[in-house]
C-alpha cells in the first residue's frame, strides 16, 4: 500500500463485513429474499432494496425514436392547424416564454405548419391516427396513446439522456441498467439488458448521434450495462474462439484466469474485479447461446409474413423487432430498440413518410407476435422519442416542403401490454398542441410507472453513489399514471 487512498480502495465496505464473517449472514438472507437467481447464490451478491409491488409485467421493451418525431404527422391531430396555415406566431411565443433553438431564434417569423397528411379515427375508442402509421392503425385497441408527454431539455444530448438515465447529467445508470439491477436475470446464458440498432433507410434523414451512455451502468456494476447486438457481421465480436482453441481449452483458460481474479478480489475486494470475472463466464456461455438466437432460420413463413419482407434484412427494424421477441422468449429483461433519422428540421414531408414506413409493420407485428404466444400480458412495450416538434415552420413553409424544430412542451407515446390499459388516448393539448392542458405526463412520470409495472415502487428504489441515495426518478416529483394502468 502507498497511501491512504490505496488503503480505503482495498478496504470497502462490502469486504470488511465479509472478513469479519457476516458475509455468511448476508448470503443467507439473499436466499431468503432473493428476487431472481442472480441474487440468491453469492456472499458478495448486489441484493437491490426497494419496496416490491405485484408485478404487472415481467419484461420490457423500448422503441427508442432517436431525434424526436413529429407528434403532428402521427398522433395529435389538430385541425386548427390548417385554419391558421401560415399565421406568424411569433408575439404568441413571446407570450408563452417559449425557448428557441440557435436553429430557429434568428427567424423573423414563426408560421403555422399545416401537417400534410390525413388523420382518421381507429378502434373501439376512435383513437387518431396518421395515415403514416397504417398498421399501427389496425392495432388502434392494443396500445395506449399518451397525447400529454413533457419533458425539460430542448436539445438532443441532454433530452435522450433524460429519457433513458433519469437526467441530463452523464455519468448515471440507464433505465436498462436499473431494471436489469433490481430485478435481476431470467436466463444466465443471456445478458439481462440487450441493446439493438435499427437501420433507417432515408438517405436524407438526418441522424443524431449516440453513445453507450443511453445503454450504460454508470455508477452501477459494469455486468448491468445493456450488451449491443451488431446488426452486421457477428452480433457480438470475437464470439467464435481462435483456431485451435475448442471449448475445452477455453474452459480452462478461464478456470485459470478466474483462480488469479479470485485472488485478486481476496485481497482487495474491487467489486469490478468480480464483474470481469462474471462477464468473463456471460461471454463463454453466449458462444453457445448467442448463435441459437440470432438464427432465424427456423422462423415459419406466417411470421415473416407479420413482419414483412424486411425481416429477412439483417439490421432492419422489422429484423430486430422480430430479434426482441426472440430475446424476450428466452428471458431476458429488458430490449432496447434505437432507429435513429428522426430528426426532421426540414423537408419533413420527404423523410417522415419513409421514417414511419420503418416501424410501423414491425411494431405492428411484434404486438400480435407477443400476444399470439401469450406474452404480451407480461411484457411492457413503449414507443416514442425524447420530445416534441413546434406547430411553427423552421426555414422555408411552402404547400410542399416544411420542417419543426423541437419542442419539449407536448409530444406524444404509446405503452402496450404489461397492465398498461388498451385502446385509449391519455392526455390532452390546447388547440395548437403547444402546451399540455389536461393529465400532463412527465418523463420521470414514465419511467416511475414503468417500474411500477415490473414490480418495484420507484421511491424507494436507490443506491447509495457518492453520498447520496440515487434513484432513476431523481429528487423532482415523479408519480406513477395509475389512469392508464388496467
């Protein structure tokens, strides 16, 4: 040891009451109150504390619409739109304290952009839906459509890290990375947290830029992480052992390189060092398991037909739509979706139609491939983008071409399955769509009622990091929508 530094790393919490043999205590009472597996096994085991709820779902899966669609060209329709085409909101704005973008805030004037597509009425409940979103449509009874989405950030970074980490700061656990934390693994042949990318198929469509910090543990063990399937070559590098090497020879590599790691967490008790050894054995087993999932080729004919042709396209959403069923059957947790190309400043009319046409079969057919296997009971499904666009014009507004900047105010979801109601429309906004006037639903609101449908009450569910007790949910007010649960 060189310094006092040196001395408080080595001794942590968790290895002073190991060595003093408490550990033996904490093991038993981890397989007493064990949520999972992953959590009944070891004396060093992460047992998460939080006040448990019954369930309503099991598993989840995201749709992350990377660079915000238009809530206008899909599920708010506002003819007051067209009756005031081209009227300049410009003392409108001032009035309302409305921020602008460095994309928009040299613009002298601020018309009203008509959307140049149809909406009509679907279900049971005459839910409004674009004529961009045709399947969507047909499937108007199975999800939620949440109309009164706000969030705080108004430009891309900081809104998606709101979105899928609780905040705008970096650094901080993802939605994936909680969940998969506090309710543990279904399947130890599989991560618990699986990232996939969607290609678009626009050439024009303007793409926002990501990282793993949307996927990422931040403060929390390394093994919560979301694991990127590659929608090219291998899904996951280096799966396949070096020549000469065979399952055998690789074992005992590990055994070995596991004996000096253990050696290492004796003495030091870096819980990172137990995490690399455990990722070690995760990626062993998916050298087996990881090839059986992402062979499709034992798919019958009617799914790719539910899907569409694109499903045969390595990389595709509807490819990856049909990869998180797969996922989901075999247990695990939580898949997140990313399909970037959303971000639609100008020329919407020529990108957004190709946009929707992306997702929209896929979504449609995930839904009732989920509910044909009795699955969609136990699985939550959100879709939507981290915020809004403006009623106004960004740049040029003619009959046939026009742009939106963002607009964090009002934008617009939809959840299914997982005790989410069916078949409704949550929320409202004033004639505009500009500001929500009736059951405004905050991200941190979504993120609260996701938790409570897999089973964890939100407020009670932290990690000490730093001093403070973290939570997804933040310090801000955040609630559960218990309207738009079954």
């Amino acid at each position: 040891m060189n310094s006092l530094a040196d001395y408080s790393a080595a001794i942590n919490r968790r290895q002073f009451f190991r060595k003093n043999g408490i550990g033996l205590g904490v093991a038993a009472l981890g397989t007493l109150l064990a949520r999972d597996t992953a959590y009944a096994a070891a004396p060093d085991a992460q047992i998460p504390n939080f006040q448990s709820i019954a369930p309503r779902a099991k598993k989840a899966v995201y749709i992350s619409l990377i660079g915000a669609p238009s809530q206008y060209e899909t599920f708010s329709h506002k003819p007051k739109l067209k009756e005031d085409y081209k009227k300049n909101l410009a003392k409108y704005l001032e009035e309302k304290g409305q921020r602008l973008t460095g994309m928009t805030s040299n613009q002298a004037s601020f018309p009203v952009a008509a959307s140049h597509f149809d909406f009509k009425q679907y279900g049971e409940n005459g839910t409004w839906i674009s004529e961009l979103l045709p399947y969507t449509a047909k499937m108007a009874d199975d999800i939620c459509v949440v109309n009164s989405m706000h969030t705080d950030a108004i430009n891309h970074e900081p809104a998606n890290q709101l979105c899928y980490t609780g905040t705008m700061q970096s650094g901080k656990p993802s939605l994936g990375s909680w969940l998969s934390y506090g309710l543990g693994s279904m399947n130890e042949d599989l991560p618990s947290f699986v990232v996939l990318h969607a290609k678009h198929t626009n050439p024009k469509a303007n793409v926002q830029a990501i990282s793993n910090r949307l996927w990422g543990a931040g403060f929390l063990p390394g093994k919560f992480a979301g694991v990127s399937l590659r929608n090219s070559g291998d899904p996951v590098l280096y799966l396949k052992d070096a020549d000469g090497i065979d399952r055998n020879t690789r074992r005992r590599m590990l055994d070995s390189l596991n004996k000096l790691n253990q050696k290492t967490y004796d003495a030091v008790g870096d819980s990172e060092t137990k995490t690399r050894m455990q990722q070690y054995e995760m990626a062993f087993r998916m050298q087996a398991s990881v090839p059986e999932l992402t062979d499709m080729s034992q798919e019958p004919d009617y799914i790719y037909e539910l899907y569409g042709k694109e499903a045969r396209q390595k990389g595709s959403f509807a490819n990856s739509a049909l990869m998180a069923r797969r996922l989901l059957e075999r247990g695990t947790r939580f898949v997140q979706i990313f399909h970037r190309g959303w971000d639609q400043h100008g020329q919407l009319p020529a990108v957004l139609p190709d946009q929707c046409r992306d997702v929209d079969q896929g979504c449609y057919a995930l839904i009732q491939d989920l509910k044909q296997r009795g699955m969609l009971d136990d699985t939550l499904v959100v879709f939507g983008g981290e915020f809004g666009r403006t009623v106004y014009c960004q740049g040029r507004l003619s009959d046939t071409t026009y742009g939106r900047d963002h607009h964090p105010r009002a934008f617009s979801m939809w959840l299914a399955g997982g005790g989410v109601k069916s078949g409704i429309t949550y929320g409202k906004t004033d004639d505009y769509g500009f500001d929500v006037i009736e059951n405004p639903v905050h991200i941190r609101d979504l993120h609260a009622t996701m938790l409570h449908t897999l089973g964890i009450e939100h407020s009670t569910f932290s990690v000490k990091h730093s001093g403070l007790d973290e939570r997804l949910t933040g310090v801000l007010p955040a609630k559960v929508v218990t309207d738009i649960l079954a």
